[in-house]
C-alpha cells in the first residue's frame, strides 16, 4: 500500500475515543437526568452546527441564513402535527422533504458570485421567509406561533414529558445518524470533490469536476438536515415561532462551527456544546452580559490561535473528518 493511500485510510477510519464520545452523550440524559432539557437543546444545536458545516467547511459556501432551513422544518413539523397527524416520524421526513426543497431551489442562487454575494443572498433568504411567517398569521400564527401541539409518542411507546428524557434521546439519535451520512459524504470521492471545490473552484473546474453539480448537491442535503433539527425542535417543544427563522439563530450557530472548528464533522458537536454551557452558566451569573463573554472568547480564539488555546483536543481532529 502506497503512503498516500495509507495516510487516507488512516484518516477516514474511526478513533478509539468516538464511541466513548457518543456513548459519552447517550449516558448523559440518564447522568444528569435534572439537565435533560439543555442537553436536548445542545443536541439540536449540534445538529444545525453539522448541516452547516457541510456547506461552509467542506463546500466552501458562506451562509448568514442558515436558519432559513432550520425554521421551515420548524413550522413544516408544527403544520403537520396540528392539521394532518401528530406521527413524530412522519412529521420529521415532511419537514426534511421541505426544507429539502427549499435548499434546492436556494441553492441556485448561491453558484455564481463572491462569499459576499452569498452571504446577502442567503441572508435575505431567511429574512424573506420570517417575514412570511410574520405576515400569514392564520397559518403560522404570527407573533404568536403555533403553541399546544399534541406530538405522539415516540415509535408509538415513549411519550414527550417535560423531564426531557425521551426528547434527548429521539435529538441523539437523529444527531447520530445525521452524523454517519455526513461522515460517509465527506469522506468519499463526492466529499473530495467538495474540497477541491472549496480550496479552488477554477481548479476543480479545470479537472472536470462538476462544480454546480456538486455545490447543488450538498447545499441540498445540508438543508435536510437543518430541517430535521428544526422539526427535532418543534417535535421535542410542542411549539415553533418567529425566532427559528431570527438571525440570531443563523448567527448562533455560525459563532458555534467557528468555536468548534470549521471543516471537521465533530467541530459543530464541540461548539454547541461549549456554546450552550457557557450561556447557561454566564446567563446565571451575569444575565444581561453573558454574550460579551463569548465575544472576548471569538477575539481571543482569534488572535491566540485555535491550536494553541484548544490544544487538549485538536489532536483528535485528525481522525473525524
């Protein structure tokens, strides 16, 4: 076997501390059963962060409207919980489906143009939809949203209760699978292409790579999965409003692939996690100042350097793409 090809096998194949990770997470609903409803919270966040990441670290797409996606599968899931059925599962590919669609059709906007350019298109995306959603009031309820929704239980046995233990475990299961299609995608001839894309698009061009194809394809699929962690919201809430389609969220989820580290599946994981525990600790301590905190973190992961400041981890990184 040739060095090259050694190297990318040894890459590609899973590290001894994954499972413990992902054990890690399953066990934590049941370790600290008190906080089983930030860790659902956490979770759909990471699941956003990873949809994301497929644009932005492997594709090279600059978003500030993510949350578009995310907020339809919302309100598609919330839709067909109230006026067709309250099937969890149903609900989640309808929301998928949708989202799916909107991310295609978005994503001809976004082939041609600088990140600038993409960056006010997406964000005007989002903006377009809120507003929608502001404005049809008899469908979505407006300022108000779509509130009391009745969601059966999980696989017709486990019921949403408010310890938030069956919602943790319905997120980790999505997150998971989420995370081994990503891992599939990135890590096939698809996903290479998607790199060279994102390191230099007239490069892979010139190769023949099909550039919009490709581009077309995973901001495609990266919608779908944004869908379902929004309708893992909705699903897991009983409820869905205007700020799944806010910028906040967009900027959020922006802030926690950069936390984490962009271009690497377990990064978005990683962000949602530091993000959502040090607004709830910061947010009890200080409450109308806990986002400066997180700023002067951004400043300092800047100018201090990820490897440096987060070195205990990013050794691990060479084995989750």
């Amino acid at each position: 076997m040739i060095p090259a090809q050694a190297d990318l096998l040894r890459s590609v194949r899973m590290k001894w501390w994954e499972p413990l990770l992902w054990l890690a997470l399953f066990a934590a609903p049941v370790l600290m059963p008190t906080q089983a409803p930030l860790i659902n919270e956490t979770i759909i966040w990471a699941l956003f962060a990873l949809s994301l990441d497929l644009v932005l670290g492997y594709a090279g797409i600059v978003s500030l409207g993510h949350a578009a996606f995310f907020g339809l599968g919302a309100y598609s899931a919330a839709l067909f919980a109230q006026r067709v059925s309250p099937d969890p599962h149903l609900g989640l590919l309808v929301a998928m489906a949708a989202a799916a669609v909107l991310g295609l059709a978005a994503s001809f906007t976004i082939l041609r143009g600088t990140d600038l350019t993409r960056l006010m298109v997406t964000l005007g995306l989002a903006l377009i939809l809120l507003e929608l959603a502001n404005k049809m009031e008899g469908i979505t309820g407006g300022t108000d949203g779509i509130q009391g929704l009745t969601i059966a239980p999980v696989l017709g046995r486990f019921e949403f209760g408010l310890d938030g233990r069956t919602a943790s475990y319905f997120s980790l299961t999505l997150l998971l699978l989420a995370f081994l299609v990503a891992r599939v995608i990135v890590n096939s001839p698809f996903g290479a292409t998607l790199k060279s894309i994102r390191d230099n698009r007239l490069r892979a061009m010139a190769i023949g790579v099909p550039v919009h194809a490709r581009i077309v394809a995973i901001y495609t699929v990266a919608a779908a999965i944004a869908g379902a962690a929004g309708a893992a919201f909705t699903l897991t809430s009983g409820y869905v409003s205007l700020e799944t389609l806010s910028f906040d969220r967009s900027a959020d989820v922006m802030l926690m692939v950069v936390i984490g580290g962009i271009g690497w599946l377990y990064g978005g994981i990683i962000g949602a996690v530091i993000f959502k525990v040090v607004q709830d600790v910061l947010s009890q301590i200080t409450p109308q100042y806990w986002m400066f905190w997180i700023g002067l973190f951004l400043v300092v992961l800047v100018l201090v350097g990820r490897e440096r400041l987060l070195k205990p981890w990013t050794w691990f990184k060479g084995g989750a793409k």
